[in-house]
C-alpha cells in the first residue's frame, strides 16, 4: 500500500477505534454489524468497476465521493457503517484498488474488535492458524479454494462445509472473506491474518515445529525465553512433524532457529561430504 493510502487507512481506523469506544456497552454488536456490511460493500464495489474508480477518484472532491457513498448504500447499511465508508471515501488513497483493499482491512479489524469484546481474539488467532494447517495437509481441498476461475461464493460454500460448527463465528466469517479475496494462496493468507490477529494484541507470532506435542508449560516457557530475546510479546502457532525425531524447528518472521535431530544429523552429513 502507498504513503497516501497508509495514511487513508490509519484515519479511517482511527475514526472506527473511536467510533466503537463511545458505543461502550454496545461496541460487540456495532462492532460485528459493520465487520459484515463492510464486507459487503466490498462485494458490490467488487462488481461495480465504475462505482469503485468514482468513491476514490482523486481528481473528485471529498464531499462528492462521500455524497456518492451516501447516496449507493444510505438506507442499506447502518449508520456506524455508513459513516465508516463516509469517512474512507473523504480520504486521499493512491487508487481504487488500496481503497478497496481498506475496507478488507476495516471490515476485519471491526469483526477483531468484537472477538476482543467477546474473549475470543485468542482462540480465532489460534484457529485461523490451525485452518491453515488443515489446508496444508489437504492437497485436493486447497487446489479448489485456490481456483481463481472458480465462483468465489462456491467457493466460500464449500469452505463453511468443512468449518461449520467447528469455529467461532468471527473465524469462519474472516476465513469466507479471505478465501473470497485471494491475495497469494488459501493456506498463506489465512496464515497471514492469524498474524494479524496477533499483531491487534500487541504480540508477534512463532511458527514452531516440534517431533512431539508441546505442553501447555513448554509452551509457555518457549515464549517467554523468545521474548526474552526478541524483545517482544510471543503467541506459539505449534504443530507436530514426527520426522524431526527431536527438538524444534522455530520460525520468526524470516528468521529460522534450526534444533531439530533431523537438522543437526543434516548438518553433520553436510560436514562429512
């Protein structure tokens, strides 16, 4: 995303984030309305390439993309809603493709901001991050997500399958939204937003492979020891590979901590070729 685009975006949050601390007592329910009709919106801005280019057409004044957002979805979304597009609409962005991609981003912070609310923003970040694993070990199931010929809301039917009733409502609506919108690929981008859930908590995230299930306490003294080093809140996204034999593979960010069996046997081999 460009500067102008950045700086769009950090407005249009910062008049969310204010927005859902005065509805107080009813934050959960704006919060999780205008996740939905965000994304919506993004739908119908999706089909319609000409509306899309007019509510970020720089060369237009402010007052008329906001008029023009009023006068499409006024009546068809929320007031809360309403003002969230009024006031990404006055902004500057770079071009209509990053104004688009703002609304993504608003539509998943305000459904985050609900979890928040409701204790669940651990356990969706935790769930996003298992579903990619899913994904990972289900080779045929990925190729269809992944089909960019494929109708997106076929798509998006043949996903709820597969999570219905084994998820938090906040989960599958932001996996639905993902595998509606691909960026790269299923499994990287439902990875990503587990790491943006993590990032809204303030933390950063461990990709650790272990040869046998971590313990609640290992967990737990994995991530303070990278804290310790990283300087930062850790969460742990751990899962099994039985062929390290032993010991952890840990990954933070582009960096990669190697003290498995099966990678110091390698680099013995490596030494003795």
């Amino acid at each position: 995303m460009h500067a102008a685009s950045r700086n769009a975006l950090d407005q249009v949050i910062s008049h969310l984030d204010t927005a859902l601390w005065e509805a107080k007592e009813n934050a959960g329910a704006v919060a999780a309305q205008t996740g939905a009709e965000l994304f919506k919106v993004v739908d119908t801005l999706d089909g319609e390439r000409a509306l899309r280019i007019a509510v970020a057409d720089p060369s237009s004044t402010a007052d008329k993309r906001a008029g023009l957002i009023s006068a499409v979805f006024g009546g068809k979304v929320s007031q809360a809603t309403l003002e969230v597009l009024n006031t990404a609409a006055s902004q500057t962005w770079s071009n209509p493709r990053e104004f688009r991609t703002g609304l993504v981003t608003l539509g998943r912070r305000s459904l985050l901001r609900f979890a928040e609310g409701q204790g669940q923003l651990a356990q969706v970040e935790d769930e996003l991050f298992r579903l990619s694993r899913i994904l990972e070990k289900e080779p045929a199931l990925t190729l269809l997500l992944d089909d960019r010929s494929a109708d997106r809301n076929n798509k998006r039917e043949l996903l709820a399958k597969v999570l219905y009733g084994k998820v938090t409502a906040v989960t599958e609506a932001l996996a639905l939204q993902v595998i509606g919108r691909p960026e790269r690929n299923a499994i990287d981008d439902i990875n990503n937003l587990s790491k943006e859930v993590a990032a809204l908590a303030n933390r950063d995230v461990a990709h650790v492979v272990s040869a046998a299930p971590l313990t609640n306490e290992q967990n737990q003294a994995l991530a303070q020891k990278l804290e310790r080093i990283y300087g930062r809140e850790m969460n742990i996204h751990s899962e099994v590979d039985a062929s390290l034999l032993g010991g952890l593979v840990i990954r933070v960010g582009d960096e990669v901590i190697d003290g498995s069996t099966s990678g110091k046997l390698e680099r013995l081999r490596a030494n003795f070729a």
